[in-house]
C-alpha cells in the first residue's frame, strides 16, 4: 500500500537521502509504488528538503529553518501534517516566498458534532421494543463536520460523516 515505503524519522529520512537500499529492501517503482516522506514534529532539514523536492520546491537554508520551526510550532499545539500534504505544500511555499500574500481559500467557518447512537432493538414490525443504554457495547460513535469555505468569489458548504 501507500505506507509500505513511507519514512517519518528525520535522522532515518536523512540516511535515506544516501543510501535508499538499506531502508527499502527493494525498488518502489518495480512494484508500482514510490518512496514517501511523511512529515511531523520529528521532522529535520532533510526530511523538509527531502518533501519539498517531492512536490517540486526549492527550498534555502533560510526558507527551511522557517518551515522547520513553523512545524514544529504547530505540530505542538496539536496540528499533524502526516496526512496533510496540502497543508504543508502551502506552508513551504509561504516560506519560498510563492505565495505573494495571496489566500487560495478563506475559512468562514467550521463545526464538528460527535455522538453516540444507539442500535435500536426492534420487535414485530417496525416499532422499536427497547432502546440499548449508552454504556452498552450496542451502538455506534458517529462524527459529523461541516466546513464553509470561500475559493474567489464562490462559497462552498461540504458535510461529511465517518
């Protein structure tokens, strides 16, 4: 999958950079896949230097330094950017000095509800005879988030449930 050849640890990430084949027992490209940097607050130059080549970035000494200490900002106050790779490609270029002060989307809210359902036990019919307590193992955690955004002059509403 596409976690087989993803690395996190920078010193780790920074070995990779010279010599790949003493962490990847074989060629990603000869069984459909490729090598995967996954950034966090473990995160060194390389590992930076590493993504920001994967998404076509050239990143200075200074620009790196940035990025590296806006992570580890962030990543402590509880942001994680593993999954995140928008996020982060935004991040580096702010610190490239590409984005020119320009927002690609402006946030006008967010808002997220997570509850419990119970399983309702039903009997003849569809009447419910009983419903499950919620210290019950029967019954389900449910997330919902909406988030509303603006992309130019167009706002866009996007609800999802997992």
């Amino acid at each position: 999958g596409t976690a087989a050849f993803a690395h996190k640890a920078g010193l780790h990430t920074s070995a990779l950079i010279r010599r790949s084949d003493a962490y990847e027992h074989i060629r990603p490209d000869l069984v459909g896949n490729g090598t995967r940097v996954v950034v966090s607050e473990l995160a060194g130059r390389s590992t930076l230097q590493m993504k920001a080549a994967q998404l076509g970035l050239l990143l200075d000494s200074p620009a790196l330094q940035r990025v590296l200490q806006t992570l580890k900002r962030l990543e402590h106050a509880g942001y994680h950017f593993e999954a995140a790779d928008g996020s982060l490609e935004l991040l580096m270029r702010s610190a490239a000095g590409e984005s020119d002060g320009l927002q690609p989307f402006r946030i006008e809210s967010y808002r997220v509800i997570t509850d419990w359902r119970a399983n309702q036990v039903t009997g003849e019919g569809d009447a419910p005879t009983s419903l499950v307590h919620p210290w019950s193992s029967e019954g389900e955690l449910t997330t919902e988030a909406t988030v509303k955004i603006h992309v130019g002059d167009k706002r866009i509403v996007s609800t999802a449930e997992g």
